[in-house]
C-alpha cells in the first residue's frame, strides 16, 4: 500500500460514499495545492512557512464545503 501524500491525507482521496466524480476531481485538486505548499510549511525559517500552514488549512476547509455543495441532496 502506498503512502498517501499530506494533502492526499488531509482531504481524504479515499473517502468518497457518493462515487461522484466531481468530489474525486475536487479531491486531487486540493491535495495537490496542500502537497505545493507543504515543504514552505515545514521550514519554520521560511518568511512564508505560516502562511503556507493558513493556505494549507483553508484549502482543506474550502475542499469540505466544495464536497458538501456537490453531495447536498434536496430539501423534499
């Protein structure tokens, strides 16, 4: 079994019930953006390793609003 990357791992690709192909797309794009800014992140030196940290966070916020509008069943 290979390793999931952080972003993989933070918007969890493997979870999706729905079998939607919108959420997997939603998914792979977010993992890659966190996976971008990761490395900024873990080097407290760097200028921008707190922000990278906020992106990071937003991201993966944005990705669990993105998948709730895409699976939001209607109100009957």
């Amino acid at each position: 079994m290979t390793k999931l990357t952080e972003g993989q791992h933070r918007v969890g690709v493997k979870f999706n019930p729905s079998g939607s192909d919108e959420v997997d797309r939603v998914k792979r794009k977010t993992a890659d953006l966190i996976d971008q800014l990761e490395a900024i992140s873990l080097d407290r030196e760097h200028p921008g390793a707190r922000a990278a940290s906020v992106a990071m966070t937003y991201y993966e916020t944005a990705a669990m609003w993105a998948v709730k509008a895409i699976t939001k069943a209607p109100n009957e």
